[in-house]
C-alpha cells in the first residue's frame, strides 16, 4: 500500500467518526445503551473497528 493511499484514507477517517457521532442518538435509543458520545470518543470507536476490519479487508482483497 502506497504512502498516497494511506494518506487519502484520513479524511474518510473523520468523516466516519463524525457520522457515528452523529448517528448514535437514533443507535442508543434502539438499543437503550450508553449516554451521549463525543467526537473523540467516537474517534476511538472508529479506530477499533477500523483494526478489526482491515485485516479481513487485506485478505479478501488478496483472493
């Protein structure tokens, strides 16, 4: 993977912490969960799922 590929994942980045921040309020009041999130909070939910689905993302792209 090329440093310009790399780097062009960064705004898709905060684009999908800034969705998930926006899109929690109808989430939690589904699912009857946690209080209100934050921007960085949701920054590190993204991440966590960002490293959980890149190395499935790697193999399937390998096949």
């Amino acid at each position: 993977m090329g440093y310009f590929r790399i780097m062009a994942a960064i705004p898709g980045f905060f684009l999908s912490s800034l969705f998930l921040m926006l899109l929690w309020d109808p989430i939690r009041t589904q699912l009857d969960v946690l209080p209100d999130i934050n921007y960085v909070t949701a920054m590190l939910i993204t991440i966590t799922i960002w490293i959980a689905v890149a190395p499935l993302a790697a193999v399937g792209k390998k096949k």
